[in-house]
C-alpha cells in the first residue's frame, strides 16, 4: 500500500492507494470517530462492491443510500435523499458519510456531509480511475443546477481517500481510458519525468497492471495535491489544472453531455492545447506528437468532432467573434511538463489549431 | 457608530452597530468586492426597507429573492430558489449576498452564499433584535428538514454585520422582547457587569432607545464573540451559549413551534435553569429574584405552560425516567455571570423546579 498525505493545514488527510483496501477494517476503523456510519453509492456500484464493504465495516451501525447513476441525477432533489436517510437513522454528529463510487458519488456524498448538521466526517472510496485521481484531492463537492454544472456546493476535504487498485478490474476500459487522460494531464502540467514514465508503461496500465496503475495514481494525487496545496480555494494557480477543459467543456457541450466521457473530451481538448502551444513556439513539434501518440495508444480520442465548425468552438468558448479582448483564458503548455494560464491568444492561430484538430 | 472585530483568523470581520446604516454605501462598498448583489429578504422586510438598500446600492447590479415569512419555509425548496435568482442574473464568483432580515433570512441566506459556486461573499443586515445578538455571531447557516431543526447548513463567517438600530422601528413589541431575552442571557453566562447595566436600562431598552440598545447590541455581540471566538465549530465551550435552551425547546415543542417566540420559551427556560442553579446552591435566591423582575420587566414570559408536566419535559428533554444515567446535559450558572455544562443532576431537584416554575 502507498501512503499520501495531502497537506491543507488542519485539514490535512491521507491518501491510501493499493490493492484490495476495501476489505481492510484497520485502515477504516482508524478513521472512523463514532458508531455509525452512511454508506453513499450508487446502482451500477453497489451490486459489485457494497456487501464487500458492509462486511468490513459490521462493528458500525451502517445505513446505505443508493443513488441512481448517472451525471443528470446530481440534483439538489437527489441529494436531498441523503439527509432523509442520515435523519430516520439518527445518525448525530460524530457520523461518518462514507463516499462508495464515482467522481458523481463523491460530489453529492462529500456535499451531504460538509452539510449534515453544518459539517461530518466524510471518507472516500473512489471506484473510478478518473475520481481516484481528480476528485480525491481538491476538496470540491456540489450538485448541479439546470442552468450550470457544479453551481452548488462546498470545498470540503474528506479524513481518508482509500483508492482501492482491485475496484478498477469492473470498470469499463473506455472509462480507464479517459482516467487515463487526467493521468497524463499531470504529466503534461506539472511533471515531465511522469510524462515519460507514462511513455514507457501505458500499456501496463492499460493491461489493468496493478502496481502501474498504483504508482500512476500517486504520482498523480501528489501533482494534484501540490497545485491545490498551494491554491486550496480557486484563486488562481489551480487553473492550471484545468488543461484541455476549454476546448473539452465546448465538446462536450457541443455534443452532449455523456456522449463523449469528460476524460475524453479532455484528451481531444489537450492535443488542442498542445497545438496551440507548438504554435506558439512553446514545444516542439516532437512533443507535440509525443503527447498525440501517447494519448492514442491510451485509446483516447485526438480529434474533435468533424461536425465543429471553428465559430461552434468559439460561441461555446465564450468568445465574441469580432473582438478577441482578452477574455478567452487558456491554459497552455510552456513547456513539456510546465504549464502557464494566459489571455494572449491569437486569434489566427487557434483558427490554425481547431483546422489541424479537426476529425477529417 | 461602534464597531466590534470577531476574530476568527482569516475569517474575522466587523460588526457595526448603529443608527440609520442602511443608508450608509460607504460601509457597504468598502465591503462589496464586484460589481453584483443578490438581496435576500422576506415579503414582511421588504416593503419595509429593500427599495432603502437598493438606493444605498444603486451603482451595483441588484437581483433579489423575497422569501415567504416564517420558520416553515426555510425549507431546501425554498432555499433553491436563491439559486435560481443568482443564476438567471448571471451572477458570479466576486458576488456578494446580502441579507436583509432576521434569523431565517440570514440562515438561509448565508448557506445559499456558503453553496454559491462554492462560496462567495455574504452581507448580514439584521431587522430584529434576536439576530441582531444572535445569528450575527457564530456563522450558523442552514435550513430545517421534516426530520429536524437546523440539520442541513454550513458554518459560514459572513464578510460584515451591519446592526442598524433604526430598523428595530418597526419591530412589534413582543418580537423586541423576544430579543431582550437572548441579550439577558448574555448577562447571566458571561458578563455580571452587563446585567447590572441591564437592571439600570432595561426601561430604555423597551422604549427603544438607540444609544442605550447600540451598546446591549455590541456587549452582547461581544460576549458571544468571545465564546465562538475559543470554541468556533461548537466542540464544546459553546454549549453555555444555550443557556434555557433545552427547558426553552422542550416548551417550544410541546406548545407548537411560532406559539411562544423563541426568545419567550428560552426567558421561561433560563428562570428554571436559574431556579435549578438556586437549589444547587450556585446562585442565592435574592439573584434569582434579580433575574426573575428583570425578565418581567422586559415582558417576558417567566413561568412555563401550566399544562407541561414532569413527565412531558423529561420527555421532551430526552431524559428516561426510571433512570438518570448522566445523559441529561443542562447549562446552569455556577454564579451571576458564569455558566457550566453538567451532566450531574438531581432528579429531585429537577422536579422541585418544574414544580416551581410552573404557572398555576
């Protein structure tokens, strides 16, 4: 097992990352203050593991809340069920809100509990490669609304992340894939020696290789607990995290939300990034193919959709057409494994990126 | 105008204490960050004073939610309409959301700023005297579910308190009361040198005089400043704050919530915390005649309902009959001034003070 610990002052927490942690009571009981805990999970999730964890955790009083799947269930109206839950139970203030599932459990689980009786105890079990490692650092929690996504929420940080490697042997290989591409955002960001390491394993991890995806995982939590470590509230170096998402965002949006997974729109969004960066003299055109050769032998995408037209990319964008006054934000590479946010975009030359990315 | 700091690291703030501050923008923008507010109020404040504010405000963007009156609706249906109102006007990060009114507008108005995009700024204008002393310290945000008071909120500091005693102007009397009963507790946990001040003018109190409630305003903010200031997320020392709190729910409960006010039940519920703290041995009797003609003079209830029984308040209190195992925690005062959380209670004396309390 590989230990993190994610450093946020009197707020700090660890990171447990290894094989078959759900069946490992210490780990929990440690963590663990009252006796009584609320198991969060969803319908795809709980046939496969939550018996597993109610096994591991028969000493607590163990109430559970099934939510149904899917990003289009994060409602207010939803999560509210938890709280329903939480009260005919009589869960008090020394509960533990247990998150089982996906970065769409986690968020509405960890929003219950920053909220039950002003603030419990939260732990996350992460059964996504993505959520493992996105959402267990960084402390956001919300549900959506109908006119935006994550528009509620809190920053709440949990007492134990515990990314259980043997959870991921369910999950679907398009869904590792586009954890996947986060994995190598890290390394694009913030860690060029990662980068290569990615090079030289990808197909490991994509074998479902456990100690790959083990090392993966941290190095990636580390990344991301570094950038948040030093931006816990948003305020301005965290953008950089958000690599690939503009021009994700706008596919997504573009063609539905579910029809492309975020991991994959990120992917397309970050060779798009990458482009723009090559043309700006930021990297070579070597890395530049690097970075597209790796993402495909992850099975990802690195095209956007040959529907897009560039004025599609830019009203999705936010950008007015006729002027570009420097409130298109992009988060660009300057350098393999170095990334800068910045409003000096030129506008012939992102026309030049969503032409070269452009699926044919 | 006074001005009182609540010190609580990087979340402190000012409260100012004053007349006629509604209209002051100039309190108001040195507070406002962007350029956008949200008012949030109640359909009984706002034909009294928002069109005052929105003059005060007039160089920003102004949207605003009227809420329905009354503990009933702060609901998390009710709740969510503020979202609705932030989104629709587009509001952002840097804006702020104000609340203009009493205990219910501020709770739900500042967990609506505590959820907002994770957290944007929150403007406290209390109209009554209750939140004035109460809900303006503490950062106690949140809703009620079916299930239970309080169950679902934030501990969320708002960025200023402005307490402007103009607006007790149309405060009804017994809702002033009301008020003066939190602020007598003040006294009696913390502070023997406010009650003497408080027998000396209480009658200037009642007739609303704003120099002598300016200074009740900011003593009683202070003394709770003090206590939230060492016990923030409520651990333990804040427990004193509730002072008459638990004989005042068990009251509440058993008449219907809205029958007695709030301060009502917790005046009839500090007279036998103080009556139970007289048979102790805490307090001598002639201070317990000190407190009794002070709440009577401030017109409030000092006797609980003729028809509670031993029975219904142990009940009520959550105490078993047959046994009095500890579970019962009661704040009594250990003298004039000074309060304890104890768990040791003689049932016999219980009931001696159930007995003597009650109306005929």
């Amino acid at each position: 097992m590989q230990l993190l610990q994610v450093e946020l002052a009197d707020r700090s927490y660890p990171i447990c990352i290894g094989d078959d942690l759900i069946s490992n009571a210490g780990l929990l009981k440690k963590t663990i203050q009252g006796r009584q805990v609320c198991i969060v999970t969803n319908s795809v999730v709980a046939p496969l593991y939550l018996e597993a964890l109610k096994k591991t955790l028969s000493d607590y009083q163990i109430d559970q809340v099934i939510l149904p799947d899917g990003e289009k269930y994060k409602t207010l109206d939803v999560w509210s069920k938890i709280f329903d839950t939480l009260l005919s139970a009589r869960h008090n203030r020394s509960t533990t809100v247990i998150a089982l599932g996906g970065g769409v459990v986690g968020d509405m689980a960890g929003f219950a509990a920053a909220s039950y009786q002003r603030g419990v105890d939260f732990i996350q079990i992460p059964t996504t490669l993505l959520s493992m490692v996105d959402s267990s650092v960084g402390g956001k929690t919300g549900v959506n609304h109908p006119m935006g996504k994550n528009m509620i929420g809190a920053f709440y940080q949990p007492k134990l992340v515990m990314a259980d490697i043997s959870l991921l042997k369910t999950l679907p290989a398009r869904e590792l894939s586009a954890g996947l591409a986060e994995i190598i955002k890290y390394g694009l960001i913030s860690d060029s020696d990662f980068f290569v390491w990615l090079e030289n394993n990808i197909d490991q991890l994509m074998q479902g290789n456990v100690e790959a995806l083990t090392y993966a995982v941290k190095r990636s939590c580390e990344n991301k607990a570094f950038v948040v470590g030093k931006d816990e509230r948003e305020s301005g170096l965290r953008a950089i995290l958000n690599l690939g998402h503009t021009f994700g965002h706008a596919i997504e949006t573009a063609q539905g939300y579910g029809n492309w997974l975020h991991g994959e729109a990120v992917a397309a969004g970050m060779v798009m990034a990458a482009d723009l960066s090559w043309r700006r003299g930021a990297i070579s055109e070597t890395d530049l193919q690097r970075i597209i050769q790796l993402l495909i032998r992850a099975k990802l995408p690195v095209k956007s959709p040959a529907n897009m037209t560039d004025e599609e990319f830019l009203s999705l964008m936010g950008v007015d057409k006729k002027v570009m006054d420097g409130r298109l934000r992009l988060v660009l590479l300057q350098a393999m494994g170095k990334a800068e946010v910045t409003s000096d975009i030129n506008l012939e030359q992102l026309r030049q990126t969503f032409a070269a990315c452009r699926a044919a």
